[in-house]
C-alpha cells in the first residue's frame, strides 16, 4: 500500500492527493503532525534521501538556530520529529522506495497511467 506523508494543509500534498485519487491509485495519508512520526522513521528516510529530505528552503528551517542547522546535515532525526514541517512535502513511500515532492509527470512514470 502507498503511504503519502505530509500535512494536510500543504499546497503541494493537496495537489499530490488529489492527482492520486483522479488516478484512482490507492494510498494512505499520513499526517505529520496529527498521525506523528518516529526518530526511527526520519532516520530511515534520511539515510534513503540524505539532505533531500530537509526542506531548507520553509520558514521553520530559517527559525531554527545555528547550532540546530549544524546538526541537521549529522543528526536530523530529532529535529525532523519535533519540526515535521521540516521534512519536504509530500513523501510518497511506495513500500519500496520514497520519493519526494510531488510533480505530476514523475507520479505518471512511476505509477505507468
């Protein structure tokens, strides 16, 4: 089963919701922040994904203070869990593989419609 992973009121994971459910592809949606996540989970993805997976481009990672930008590119679990809004939405776990962000033509080829 997909499992997409991000937060509910993110412009790229509504738009990535609705291409799976025009689709008609199956998939469970996780919510960060209501659902919550593991440091076991963040750690899996980020050895998957390496520095991807952090989204240093949102407000949250430019809230953060140096010392907690230092850690992310060494230890980011801690902080992925306790700033979901850090990790880079959506992410998509197809029970094989994670891929992120959403751009419909990459969904189209991994998914063969």
């Amino acid at each position: 089963m997909n499992t997409l992973y991000g937060i509910k009121n993110c412009d790229t994971v509504k738009k990535a919701r609705k291409w799976l459910d025009d689709q008609g592809i199956s998939y469970q949606f996780h919510d960060f922040r209501a659902d919550g996540l593991t440091e076991t989970q963040a750690q899996s993805w980020f050895e998957e994904l390496g520095c991807a997976l952090i989204n240093k481009r949102s407000t949250t990672w430019k809230q953060l203070t140096a010392d907690q930008q230092a850690q992310a590119p060494t230890n980011p679990a801690p902080l992925l869990v306790e700033f979901p809004t850090l990790i880079k939405r959506p992410l998509l776990d197809t029970g094989s593989k994670r891929h992120l962000g959403f751009k419909a033509d990459h969904y189209q080829a991994l998914f063969n419609t």
